[in-house]
C-alpha cells in the first residue's frame, strides 16, 4: 500500500531556515545586505568591522537616516521594507534593496543586535536576536544612523558552517564585496577593518568620499587609473559610463570586472558576452579585460526582482543592451591611436553625444576628451585598400605617407612636429624597428604592427564594399531541432546583413542558399548552430562577422613583412606613420604588443645617470 504524504504548513523556524539559504551564503552575503541598507538610508560614511572572517563578527555602522524605534521589531520580520509599498513598486524599484529579506534571514541563522536612532528622534533604540528568538529590546545611546553586529553565524545550524571556507578564503569574499559596493557610491565614504586572529592578518582600507583617482588606485591599482580609458555614451534612454582598461592591461582571472545597472552590482551573460565581443579583436588569448562599468536605463527596462542576491537581472529589451554596450566599448577602444598612448600618462576620456566626459556627476574634476596628436603640419593619410592586394603593403604606404613624414637621415633633429613614434634610427635583426620618439626610445615589432595594419586595411575595405555573398549550386541543408529552426527563421533578416540566405524546408531543415564569399569553404552548417546558441543567450550574434574576421585575420598575417625582411628608413617611417592611423595598431591580431617604449629618465637610470 502507498503511502500518501499530506500537505502540511512549514513552522516558521523552518521556513526561515530554507529562505535564510538563499540569502545568507556566507559572511559576504551578510557585509553585502547590510551595506546595501546603509546606502538605501543615505549614509555617507559606512564603517566595517570582521573578526574571524565574518563568522565571528559582522559589524556594520553607518549615519543614514535610521530607524524610528518603534519600528525595529518589524525591520527583523519577513517581507517588511520601507522601500516599496505595493506590487506596482516592483517594476521600477530604484533602491538597492526591496525585498525585505535581509536583517529576518540573518537573524534567523546568527546572533544580531540593532541599534539605531532616527533622524529627529531624542534617543536609540536597540533590539536583540539570537536565532529567530527575540532577547532583548530598549533605549540606547546612539548617534543617528545605524549599527548591526552579527555574531556567531550558523551558530544554529553547524551543518551549513562546515561549508565555510577558511577565514582567509572569507575574508577575500568580503573584500571583493565591499570594494565592488564601494565603486558605485564614489561619494560616501567607506572603511574596512579585520581584526587579527586565526591566520588572518590585522588590515585595515580606507576609502574617503569623493576622490576618484584614489578609490580607483586602492580597490583596483595605480596602473589601472593610468593604463585606462574613460568612457561616457549615451543612446536613447541608455547611457553607459566609467573606465575601462586598455587592451594591453589585463589579468589572468576576471576578477577585476566591475558592472553596475543603475547603481546595482550584478553579474549577467549578456553584459559579460557583449564585453568579451568588443575586446575580441585586441585581447590576449586566455586573458581578461579590466574595468569598472556603469549601465543606465529606465527602472522599468529592467527586473531586478530575479534572485533573492539581487546578482541577477533581467533586460525587457536584451538584444538592444547588448548592441549598446558592445557598441561603445568597441568604438572606445577602436578609436585608440599610438599617439594618445604616449601623448600623456593621464586617463584618455572618450565622450559620446549628449553627455559630458565626467565620471560622477558629484565631482568637479572632469577632464576634456584628449585627442590624438600627429605634431605640426601632421598629415592624416588614410590606409586606404590598393586594387593589387591586401591592403597595407609597404610599397604603398611609401607612396601614399606624405613626404614629410619621411627621413633618410635616421630620423633627423627633434621639433615640435615629432610624430608621436617617432622616426626610424634602424633595423634590428631584421625583427625590430628602433626609433627615436621626443619622450625617448620606440621599438617596433615591425610583423606584429604590418600584421595589424593589414588586418584593419582589409575591414575597412569590408564595410566599405559590404558583403559578397557567394550562391550555391546545390543548397546545404542543416538539420536542427525545429525549436532552433524557428529561431534561424525569426533571425532571416539579422543573417541576410551578415551574407547568409536561408530558406525553412521542413520543420527541422533549413536550406542555405548563399554565404559570405570569404567563408564558401567553411564549415556553415556548424556556423549556424553556434548562431543559434549565441541568439538564444544573447538575443543577438556575431559569430558570422567572427568567422569573416578570422579569414581576414589569416589573410594578414601571411601578408605581412616577415622577419629578415631588410626594410629602408622610408619603409620604416612609413610603416611607423601607418600606426599612428590605425585602429588598434598598439596590439596585434593575437593581443600581443606592437611597440614598447621607454623614456629617458628610465634609460638614464639604467646608466646610473644623474646619480
């Protein structure tokens, strides 16, 4: 005989256990909450205290606005928020937290004591919680704002505690969170202290309000705020702003990507795709870019209400975020020159219509955008494709850099129209070219940089000319589910920009009747799958302008200079002017740097000069 189980209500202990969860991962989650909170009352200053990696002790104090008194029992019971009243609230909440979660599911798990005084109010208050369970409540001195101490967490639940890390691993979450928190409110001040004990080190961070350069140098690095671009785009309701890392400053591990929707922190594929896409052609294989960036749109374009972290967001409009983001970050980083690299050691600034080039609209310290400067009397000569072959070739470029750009004495005398790398002094193992720049000396990896001015010489030649597409005799027909035939189908147009015609023959065929000249011998039907997988996650797809990329790609590199090649000063000068016109040209196809260049203080001190 079977044995039906009946329906029956949790208790609410239990029940605050299971949502505890979702909350409550480890301390981070803790620091996260009660920072968010901090932030929601308008703090401008939050101090943080750990012991024993947050298990110990998580100690939060802030001066917001607090909290009245008579409300501090209900701020520990579930689905109680001062932040939204109705359901109506949640499409288009604009505080960081909602939910009314947060203080409950820690309470239920930790030992928490409260106290707070309200803006206005003669007095404090304070209450206590161990485990669910009400201990202690009364007046309590206290300036206005509020203080959280979380003790002994898991002490009721020791199972869950054995999933901890070590303190050290703990406390590295909680660093993270607490600088990822502190990147969105450059304007409140933030301090982070971790007492010494269990292997873990005394340290203590400090983050004053309102200085950007130096919130930038602590929680990332110095070479960041000078290996960096700021950016500041705006497209219709979108607006996406703050720093991103060149191409050439990037980090094993993804560790320093910084992403934020209207003020929120969040981790989300579309974003992570569409950056990955526009560092795509000037990223080193196996690497990360770096940077800290901003996402604005109307609240309700978006749904933070996913998960109980708030990590997750959804978009309404996703293939549209998507283009957004790639788009400006791929403009910003095209529009990169040598020049602007070794024009200063100040942050470049990249604006886009309708929005000044400021950081954070509570700072004074924005910076004009910083062109690129090719000297006196420069001549912008573009890299324009020849009929005879892939563009870019050394003959050409000779003919077509203007004359005064070219020196047969080694480079001549230095002045102030000093092209920014300089003029060739000579040839290096038939690898290098060595320059001389006004800063000092420039060397060349002359393959790399031909490599690059090909590759981007056959792009151009691409969007100018648009998309050849080649017919098939006999249409190749691929067999997919039909889930992903509908998607193939609804995506016709999208795929006709990008060369591919289609036709539906069956509900899980499609035929593919003309394909981009440049990829007639690849293998298509693959092609289309990673489309479909790409549309399905993304809403979007770039994989077939990829797939031209890396014939082109190959094009290049076997019709660059090679190593060996003797080159004349002219072919030097002129390969050297070509870069300072060339998208991307301080890094190759692969990612790797085209020139290196020291200054003379720094050949000085290999001499011991001046010392």
């Amino acid at each position: 005989m079977i044995d039906v189980r009946r329906v029956q209500s949790l208790e609410p202990y239990v029940a605050d256990q299971i949502a505890a969860g979702e909350v409550v991962e480890r301390p981070a989650s803790i620091v996260k909450e009660l920072i968010e909170n901090s932030l929601d009352a308008g703090a401008g200053q939050i101090d943080v205290q750990i012991e024993g990696g947050g298990v110990d002790l998580v100690f939060v104090r802030d001066d917001g606005h607090g909290i009245v008194a008579e409300d501090l029992p209900l701020a520990l019971q579930r689905h109680a928020t001062s932040k939204i009243e109705s359901a109506q609230d949640l499409n288009g909440v604009a505080s960081l937290g909602f939910r009314g979660e947060a203080l409950a599911s820690v309470s239920s798990v930790a030992r928490v004591k409260v106290t707070s005084c309200a803006v206005n109010s003669d007095a404090g208050a304070m209450l206590e919680v161990h485990g669910g369970n009400q201990l202690a409540d009364g007046p309590a001195p206290h300036n206005v704002g509020t203080t959280v101490e979380v003790r002994d967490l898991f002490f009721n639940t020791p199972a869950r505690r054995k999933f901890l890390k070590t303190d050290r691993a703990e406390m590295r979450q909680i660093d993270l969170t607490f600088k990822r928190l502190s990147l969105a409110h450059m304007d409140v001040g933030f301090s982070l202290a971790q007492a010494a004990g269990h292997a873990a080190r005394a340290r203590q961070l400090s983050l004053a309000a309102g200085s950007i350069e130096q919130r930038l140098e602590k929680v990332l690095s110095a070479d960041f705020v000078s290996q960096s671009i700021q950016i500041d785009e705006s497209s219709g309701a979108y607006r996406i702003f703050g720093w991103v890392g060149l191409p050439a400053h990037h980090r094993r591990q993804a560790d320093q990507q910084f992403f934020y929707v209207n003020g929120r922190a969040i981790r989300d594929k579309v974003v992570g795709h569409a950056v990955r896409q526009a560092y795509q052609d000037v990223m080193f294989h196996g690497r990360h870019a770096v940077f800290v960036l901003f996402l604005e749109l109307p609240a309700e374009a978006v749904d933070v209400n996913v998960h109980p972290t708030k990590h997750e967001v959804r978009f309404r409009e996703a293939r549209d975020v998507h283009d957004f983001i790639f788009g400006s970050l791929h403009r910003a980083l095209r529009n990169l020159r040598p020049g602007q690299a070794l024009a200063s050691d100040e942050p470049q600034v990249i604006a886009g219509e309708g929005h000044a080039t400021s950081w954070n609209q509570a700072t004074n310290d924005q910076k004009p955008p910083q062109q690129a400067s090719f000297g006196v009397g420069a001549a912008m000569v573009p890299v324009a494709p020849s009929t005879g072959g892939p563009p870019g070739g050394l003959a050409q470029l000779v003919n077509e850099i203007a004359p005064q750009w070219t020196s047969g004495e080694g480079g001549g005398e230095q002045s102030e129209g000093m092209p920014p790398l300089g003029y060739a002094l000579a040839q290096l193992q038939g690898i290098y070219i060595v320059a001389q720049n006004a800063q000092g000396l420039v060397m060349v990896d002359m393959h790399a940089a031909h490599e690059r001015i090909v590759y981007e010489g056959l792009k151009q030649e691409l969007e100018q000319t648009g998309i050849t597409r080649q017919p098939l005799l006999v249409p190749h027909l691929v067999s997919l589910s039909e889930a992903d035939a509908d998607i193939l189908e609804d995506a016709h147009a999208q795929l006709m920009d990008a060369g591919v015609v289609i036709d539906r023959t069956g509900p899980g065929t499609i035929a593919i009747r003309e394909v981009p000249a440049l990829l007639k011998h690849k293998q298509i039907g693959q092609m289309l799958e990673e489309a479909v997988a790409d549309i399905v996650a993304f809403g979007t797809t770039r994989e077939i302008q990829r797939r031209q990329y890396d014939v082109l790609a190959s094009i290049a590199c076997h019709g660059s200079v090679r190593a060996n090649r003797n080159m004349s000063i002219n072919e030097m000068n002129a390969l050297l002017r070509a870069m300072e016109q060339t998208e991307n040209a301080g890094l190759c196809n692969h990612g790797r740097p085209t020139y290196v260049m020291r200054s003379m203080s720094e050949l000085d001190a290999l001499f011991y000069r001046g010392q």
